[in-house]
C-alpha cells in the first residue's frame, strides 16, 4: 500500500463539516420519532380509560332507566300543570287588562 493512499481517505473540511451536520439532524429526527411515538402511547392509554368510563356512564343510564315506568305518569302531570298555568295567565290578562281600561 503506498503511503499517499491513506491520504485520500481523509476528509476535507467541508465534507466533514456536512458529515456532522447529517449526523446531528439524524439524530435529531430519531428524538422526534421517538418522543412522538411516546406521546401516541400516552394518548392511547388516555383515550381508553376514557372509553371505558364513558361505556361504564352508559351502561349506569341504562341500569337507571330500565325502570321508568313513572315517566308518562308524572309528563302527563306536568301537561296538566303547564295547561292550568296557562289558564290562568290568560284569565288574569283578561281581568288586568279590564282593570287598566
């Protein structure tokens, strides 16, 4: 092997300048990746227990529901109630407005 030979494997300046360089943003990019990655896992974990606990809420408005048979009774009443109220505020606007006049 001749002695010069060892000489053009070494780098200029610029080509090392532009070596480092492509290693720092390589490296860089792989922290990115990484720290993305990690920040997708955490997500996931978050959006299931939050699915467990909105499954959870739903299947309690089911339990607390499956018995409702009051509910007609009780909107039929307040019908009953709204259509009174609304009696008297028409008899009372009728007996304001004569007192006015």
């Amino acid at each position: 092997m001749e002695p010069h030979a060892l000489h053009t494997l070494a780098m200029n300046s610029t080509e090392h300048t532009l070596w480092l360089t492509a290693i720092i943003v390589g490296f860089v990019v792989v922290l990115a990746v990484a720290a993305l990655l990690s920040l997708l896992v955490y997500l996931v974990k978050v959006i299931d227990r939050r699915v467990v606990a909105v499954r959870d809420t739903l299947k309690a408005a089911a339990e607390n529901t499956s018995s409702t048979t009051l509910i007609p009774q009780v909107a039929d009443g307040v019908e009953a109630v709204l259509a009174e109220g609304l009696q008297h505020h028409l008899f009372l606007g009728r007996v304001l407005g004569k007192v006015k006049s």
